[in-house]
C-alpha cells in the first residue's frame, strides 16, 4: 500500500545530489516544484497510520547528534570520561574509505567512528575525525562541517520512504536513503538550504540492561538505496542470525564504569549527576527566512517564539509539548559568544535527572577544565536554571533540568465513544497528534 499522495517518475538528473542512490531518482515531474502553499493549507493530505497529516512523516523527537572533531581524544574525555556517556560500538568503515596516505596521517581514534549513549537507544552522539568527514565529504559540500547529523525520530519506516519521496518532491536535497550500521536504523538523509544534514530514522537498536550491542556480523543489513517495502523486522532477523549460529552476545560490551563512589539520590554511581535527555539542537544560519521555511513547511516544525538578541535574529521551534526542540540563530551571534568560525551550531543540549544533578555536573566538569560560557538568557527561552559548557573542539554543551511543556491553546476535543467498527478509516489529526512519550526501537 504507497501513502504517497504522487506516484514517483523521473526525477531531472540536474536535480540529483551527487551521492543519491539510483533508487532514489524518482518523483513526478509537475509536482517537483516548491508548493508551500499547497500543503501548508492542508491540501495535500497524507494517510499517516490513519491520521491526515500534510506529510507523510512526522517528527517525535530528538534522536541523535553527530559531531566532526578536530581533537577527538579530548572529545571523547570531555563526553565519555566526563559527561558520561556510553560507548555502545566503535566502527573503521567510514575512515577505511580514506587512501593509504591519508590514513596515514590518523590517530587510533580518528581511524573509528564513536557511537555513544545515555539511554537505551544505541546512538545518540556520533564522532567523527573531521580529517575523515572531510575526505567523505568531499564530493557533496560537507567537508569543513562541524556537525555531521542533525537526527529525527519519525514513527515508522513507512515514513521514512514516503517522508524521502515528498521531500524529494519538494525540490530538497536528498543525499541518500537506506539503513546504516551500527544501530540497524532506517533512514534517509538530507540537507538544510544552509547545508546541514538532517537525517529521519526509524527503529534504533535498543539495548538493554547486559549494555551488549549487535554482534558486528549483523552488520550486513548496510543498505545504500532506499527500502523497498516491507522490510524484515527486528525480530525477524535475529531470530535469522541466531538459527544461522552467530554467538548473539559477541557484540561491543559497555567498558566497566570507574569508581561509583558518588551517591545520587540514593545510587552508588561514577559521578554525581546523570544525562537523560537529548534536545534543544541550536544551529546557526546565514539565511533565516530560508532556513525557518525549510524547518516548518518541509521538515514540519512550529515556530514557538521569535526572539532577536544583540542585534541578530533568531527563532525557536517545537516538534511537541517541549518549549522547543529547535533554534535557529543569525550566524552573527557565533562571533558575539566567542565561538569558533567552524561551528554549525549554538549549542547541543543535555537533560540531566534534576537540579542538584544539574549543579553537580558544573561543578564536576569545571573541576576537569571545562569552561563554563554565559550565554544570554534571551536565547534560550523556556528554560529557568539553565547554564552552557565548552567542549575541547569549541562547540557549547546545553545543561538543563527543565524545560516548559506546552500544549494546544484549544480545549481537547470530545472522545469518540461509539463503537470501533463505526470510526472511519482516516481521521482528521488533532493539534498535537503523536505528541507526548514515544515509543523508541524498531516495532517488533
Ligand atoms: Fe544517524
């Protein structure tokens, strides 16, 4: 069944991003123009698991981030060692790609690419030698990018496919679909008009309380070419690997934690404070008119405030309940806070559990040298106890405990109380449909 609201066809080649597999050359020639309009008037509508939505995907949530590092042994003290996060796998394709000369001139751990948790999703920041992002990304712009992904969660990989058709449709800038490894996610990525790459997904790998990955040998689900549909689940492939003899247990095991001296609300842990949160992503942009078009009629998001700071313009956006998931500030405010050239973005944030969590986190990172950075308080709106770190590479770590919920202005409307069988097959969506708590890996 395509819930597309077009059938594709060919796409012009002078619309192709160089790096789009050939799959991914489709769509129908008279819709490939911009048509804001259009669907911000809801006249395209899409079936969304029965729910009319103006595309066919919505965005749930932050999923994950991914930075390009010019040290990134400091990056990972400062993450790993320091903020705590979880090395779930470790991966030297990416950085095989490179020539031997150019291998040569990396570090060991500029030759991998970390994927890092807090949580039970397998990744939730990425890091990549910027050396090796430059030299994979070469050949579509992206060389010199501080941030190699800006990352999703839509609810399905349904609309992750037909969420790449109508973006394509919409005269964006697809780089590629399919499904990498680690994490077994489905995805397809695409550029912001400022040349970020964004990147919906659906189904990270979850893993559980053994902090045991996928055994590497699962790795061949690598897909370049977007999906064709259905696709095996889950569950459907382990039970595969497992009547295949692959020992399920010989993936990447969490390293032992050091010391757990501290107590946090009555748990013995290895520092006085926990991440639980991904989210406010800050970018900056050259454009904002063009960015904020981008991010609304395309990617889907509400503009929750406007705000301007220091003569520079900037807005904040929400995909749900939160004040915002998303800000886009006016590059000039990047030399106003003394942040290097080469940051793409404001700052990325972190929830810790509660407020004591959140002073005892300065006060531990402080006391292994990181800087704390004022940022004014007009820029991040929503927020009350709420303070910014600097990495080693320069980038701003976003420290928080709260952040304002919101909800529609309008009263909920009424429960549909007849019976199930009398309820149409579509429904119209209310306000803040598929809002709230989400569901995190793959369905089954
Ligand atoms: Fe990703």
């Amino acid at each position: 069944m395509r819930w597309t609201a077009w059938e594709p066809s060919a796409i012009p080649s002078s619309r192709r991003s160089p790096d789009m597999a050939e799959s991914e050359i489709t769509g129908e020639p008279d819709v490939l123009e911009r048509q804001p309009e259009a669907f911000v008037a809801g006249a395209r509508l899409h079936d969304v698991g029965g729910v009319l939505l103006p595309r066919p995907f919505k965005i749930r949530r932050v999923g994950h981030f991914g930075y390009n590092c010019l040290d990134i042994d400091r990056m990972l003290d400062f993450y790993v060692d320091g903020l705590g996060l979880i090395i779930s796998d470790q991966s030297g394709r990416m950085p095989g790609r490179l020539p031997p000369d150019e291998q040569a001139t990396l570090s060991d751990n500029d030759r991998l690419l970390h994927f890092t948790r807090f949580g039970s999703d397998h990744h939730q920041l990425v890091f990549i030698s910027q050396k090796v992002w430059d030299w994979v990304g070469q050949n579509n712009g992206s060389a010199g990018a501080s941030i190699n992904q800006v990352t999703w969660q839509v609810g399905s990989l349904a609309e992750v496919v037909n969420g790449s058709e109508w973006i394509w449709g919409q005269g964006e800038r697809l780089l590629r679909s399919g499904r990498d490894m680690p994490g077994s996610n489905w995805h397809t990525y695409l550029f912001d008009p400022e040349g970020h790459i964004n990147e919906l997904f659906y189904g990270m790998e979850q893993i559980g309380w053994d902090g045991l990955s996928k055994p590497s040998e699962m790795w061949s689900g690598v897909l370049d070419e977007r999906p064709s549909l259905p696709q095996i689940s889950e569950t459907g492939e382990v039970q595969r690997a497992a009547g295949a003899g692959l020992d399920l247990a010989s993936g990447h095991r969490v390293d032992p934690r050091p010391d757990q001296h501290y107590e946090v609300d009555g748990i013995s842990m290895s520092r006085p404070f926990k991440i639980v949160g991904i989210g406010p992503i800050s970018l900056f942009v050259d454009d904002l008119p063009r960015a904020e078009a981008f991010y609304t009629r395309v990617l889907g998001f509400t503009v929750r405030e406007r705000l301007s700071s220091s003569g520079y313009d900037g807005l904040v956006l929400h995909s749900g309940a939160e004040y915002f998931t998303l800000a886009l500030y006016e590059s000039g405010l990047r030399g106003i806070l003394g942040l290097p050239d080469r940051a793409d973005s404001m700052a990325l944030g972190f929830r810790v559990a509660n407020y004591r969590h959140l002073r005892s986190a300065v006060e531990f990172m402080c006391a292994r040298g990181a800087q704390e950075v004022r940022v004014p308080a007009e820029l991040v709106p929503g927020f009350d106890y709420v303070t910014h770190l600097k990495d080693p590479d320069g980038n701003l770590v976003q420290l928080y405990y709260y952040q304002r919920q919101c909800g529609p202005a309008d009263p909920p409307t009424p429960a549909v109380s007849s019976s199930a069988a009398e309820w149409p097959e579509v429904i119209e969506a209310p306000p803040d449909v598929f809002g709230g708590q989400q569901f995190l890996g793959p369905w089954e």
